[in-house]
C-alpha cells in the first residue's frame, strides 16, 4: 500500500468546480421555472432545484447574492404554498417554519437584512396577522 500525498489545491479546484456545476444545474432549472411561469402556468416547484438550493444554501463557496436568491425563491413557494393550503393546522405548521427561518434571518448583519429585507414583506404582513388572530 503506498502513501499518496494529497494535492489541497487539486481538492480545492474540484470543489469549485462542483460548485460551478450545481450553479449551472441550478440556472437551467430557473429558465425551466421561469419559461414556464410566462406562459401562464404555476412556478415549477421543482424539486430538483429545491434539493439543489439545499446544497448551495450549505455551500461555503455560495456567494451572498446566490443566499438572498434561494431565500427569495422559498419565501415565493412557501407564500404559494401557504395561500393554496386548505387544512387550518398546515397553515400554522408552515407559519412556524416561516417565524423561524425570520428569526434566522434577523440575526444577521444589518447590511445583509436590509439587501434581503424584500424578501419577507409579504410574509411580515401574514405573521404579523396571525400573531394578532392568535391573541
């Protein structure tokens, strides 16, 4: 058995090369998405670009703009997801989800919140709803 010595350069270029890979992957699920969306059909919630999403999300190499647009994107299917779902006890379920992941997304830093701070407009109103509907 011999010893090999491992190249970290070589290791870092593979990673970046995957990460372009699912960058790429990722773009043509969105023209998919977006073609889609202009001949009137619903935005597909593919889960191909959700799982892809995923492992960019925890990607170290994903930049910041690429964050802010996976976070737009599901904050726009939960919001979907949300008005189309006829069961009161699914609608509070994902409503928890969503207080959370705004919990999260407050404790970043104020120039990362307020470049995002668009994202949950929509989302600011219903919680705000619900928090008083609850009381």
């Amino acid at each position: 058995m011999t010893d090999e010595i491992v190249d970290l350069d070589e290791c870092r270029q593979r990673k970046k090369e995957e990460h372009d890979r699912l960058v790429h992957w990722r773009e043509l699920f969105l023209n998919q998405e977006r073609s889609e969306m202009r001949i009137g059909e619903l935005p597909c919630i593919s889960r191909h670009l959700t799982n892809l999403d995923k492992l960019l999300i925890d990607d170290p190499l994903t930049d910041l703009g690429l964050r802010v647009e996976i976070l737009a994107r599901c904050a726009y299917i939960s919001a979907l997801l949300y008005d189309e779902e006829p069961e009161p006890l699914l609608k509070h379920i994902l409503l928890l989800s969503i207080r959370r992941h705004h919990r999260q997304f407050m404790r970043l830093p104020e120039p990362v919140r307020e470049a995002g701070a668009w994202i949950w407009g929509t989302w600011l109103d219903v919680l705000e709803e619900e928090r008083h509907g609850a009381a």
